[in-house]
C-alpha cells in the first residue's frame, strides 16, 4: 500500500500534464461514441495528419465518464487520469497475483507488481502523456492469467488490442501458444477473440475499412529515423550510419507481427513467448516514446514472475534506467539481452518446441 501510495502522488502531482494535440482526439471520438456519429469518426478524420491512432475501445470506455464529468464541470484531463490511474493500480493488483499463482513469496509478488508501477515508461505514457498504454497492459496480465479457460484469454486479448494497437502482438503470440496447446485451444482462443474484436471494430470496418485503417495505421508510415538497434551496432562500431538504413524503416513491424504466432506456438512458456515475440516489436519500433516499451516491459514482468528470476528484476531496473549509459551503447546491451531470451538456454528451447505443455481446462 506504501507504494501504491507513493506512485499515486506522484501521479497527482502531474495532473495537468499531458500532450494537449493527442488528448483531444481522445476527447472528439469520447463525444460522438454512442451517439448517431458514432461509427463515422475514423471517416470524419480521414483527411487529417494526425487523429486518434488506435482501435475504439477506450473512447468507447471513456464516453461515460467523460460526459458525466463534463455536466459536473470537471476537467476532462482529470477524468482521463483518473480512469487510466485506475486501471494502473488495477494491474499491479493483477500482476502481484499472477505472481503469487507462480510460486513467488508475497514479497517478491509485491515486488514485481510495484516495479512496473513504478517503472518510468509506465509514469511517461499516464502520469505525463494521459495515454492508456495501462489500460491494454491490464487486459493482457488478466488474459495471461486466464490463459487455461482459452476463448477468455482470447476475449481479453481482443479487449488489449482493440485499446492500443501494438497489443496485436501480444495476441498473435498467445494465439500461437494456444494452437501448441492444441487445435481445439486455438480455435477457442481464436473465437473469443474475434467475436469480442468484432463487437468493438466490427462496425467501422463495415462503415469505411479504408478510414479506420488510415486512422490506426496508415497516418504512421513514413515516420522515425532507422531502426536504434542498428543505428547503435553502426555508430559505435562503424562510425557512420549508412544512407541505405535511414528513414522510416516500415518493413520491420510487419515482420515482427509475422513472426509474433510462430513465436508463440515455438515456446512451450507462454510467458517466454510473450516477451520473445514483444521483444522484436520493439526492435521494430523507428519512435521511442516510452509508452512504447510498457508492452514489452509487462511481458518481461510476467516472464521474471518465477521462483529463480524475479531477484533479477533490481538488476535489470539498474543498468536500464539509473546507469548513465549512452543511448547507442545501451542499444547494444538490449540487443544481447534479447539475443539471450532467444538463444539461452538453446536446447532446452528447442526441446520445448517438441513438448507440449500441460491440458486446458
């Protein structure tokens, strides 16, 4: 509770800070949702640069609220907070649990859930960008905890991705972990996952596909500047970052999302495939914002959710966010890093894809 605690007031300490362009997409689509505009909004911005990057469901979840505070003459900056701060405090609940069901003394349980509280790219994306990054983080813990009832898992999943996209990703990989299971695990999974996906996103893709698509994915084409990881291994070692590397780079996130179910299905671990398949995303990624990162960072706290790994966690948070490291060199260290999730220890990786893990219920 003392940590919680702690990680609230520093959140309210930042109320009034957010990224006042992005915010008010979230507040146009937040007015129309449920009302006679409601599946127009992607179509309505089709023309415009920027506008709300991702699949509907938290305008959708914050319409409500939203409304209800504006007839109480409430900011609508605190009523977003406020939902997200929520869901925070929701998922270092959920991860402390998954935890303790992994064999964990409460200590380290408790551990691994305030780390990712208090995890910097976690207070970036709610207490100072108002994204909802913990939003879609919190489905994701519920699904992986949920994983042997599959066609829940694959309803959370849905609800996760249709809050921020990149979640896609994780579901990919619990989609090919289900199907290692079994056939019929996958199918179940699959269902779950389409029905509640088509729920939420199946009317705007009826009413305009080529809008939504533009809205959540086409706007960001073309952006960022190479891919860090490389940009690291040259600078450091080469001196130069060749032409043929630079620009946007948008043929890495594809690969990431096809490589993302085969991952899944190679890893007997759900938790290992998870941060495997999460751990390519963000070598794919040409932007930085550490909101990005909470989709990796809450599937490495869920692979370190066992008896031998959390006491690594302390290490980890040092060298990656208090050592002052240059930003190419500590490209560098994340690339061994996830060269080891991939290649330690091999064999028994590679045996694993041979093995099927234990029987859903």
């Amino acid at each position: 509770m003392v940590g919680i605690s702690l990680g609230l007031v520093a959140r309210v300490s930042e109320a009034k800070t957010f990224l006042y362009a992005d915010l008010q997409h979230f507040y146009r689509f937040a007015e129309v949702a449920f009302t006679s505009a409601h599946i127009q909004y992607y179509a309505s911005v089709a023309d415009q640069t920027f506008t709300y990057a991702h699949l509907p469901l938290f305008p959708m979840l914050l319409a409500p609220f939203y409304r209800l505070g504006t007839l109480a003459g409430i900011e609508p900056i605190f009523v977003v907070k406020g939902l997200v701060h929520v869901f925070e405090i929701a998922t270092v609940g959920l991860i402390v649990l998954y935890a303790t069901r992994q064999a964990i003394p409460i200590v380290g349980a408790t551990l691994v859930g305030l780390s990712w509280l208090a995890t910097p790219w976690v207070f970036e994306g709610g207490a100072l960008n108002a994204h909802v990054t913990a939003v879609a983080a919190f489905f994701l813990v519920a699904a992986v905890i949920r994983r042997d009832v599959p066609w829940q898992a694959g309803m959370l999943m849905a609800l996760a991705t249709t809050t921020r996209s990149e979640f896609i990703i994780a579901a990919l990989a619990m989609a090919g972990w289900h199907l290692r299971c079994s056939v019929r695990a996958g199918l179940l999974y699959g269902a779950g996952a389409a029905v509640l996906g088509g729920i939420v996103v199946g009317p705007y893709l009826l009413y305009d596909a080529a809008a939504l698509h533009w809205g959540v994915l086409g706007h960001l084409q073309g952006r960022g500047d190479g891919l860090p990881i490389l940009r690291g291994f040259l600078e450091v070692f080469t001196g130069r970052f060749p032409q043929v590397f630079e620009g946007s780079q948008d043929w890495a996130m594809p690969l990431a999302i096809v490589m993302a179910p085969i991952i899944g299905w190679a890893s007997r671990d759900h938790s290992l495939g998870l941060l495997r398949a999460t751990l390519l995303y963000a070598v794919a990624l040409t932007l930085g914002h550490g909101r990005y990162y909470v989709l990796p960072l809450t599937a490495g706290l869920l692979a370190a959710a066992t008896p031998t790994r959390w006491p690594w966690i302390p290490a980890v948070f040092v060298v990656e966010f208090f050592l002052p490291i240059a930003r190419n060199e500590r490209w560098i260290i994340r690339a061994v890093a996830i060269a080891a999730t991939f290649l330690w220890p091999l064999q028994r990786w590679a045996r694993s894809t041979r093995t099927r893990p234990g029987t859903m219920e």
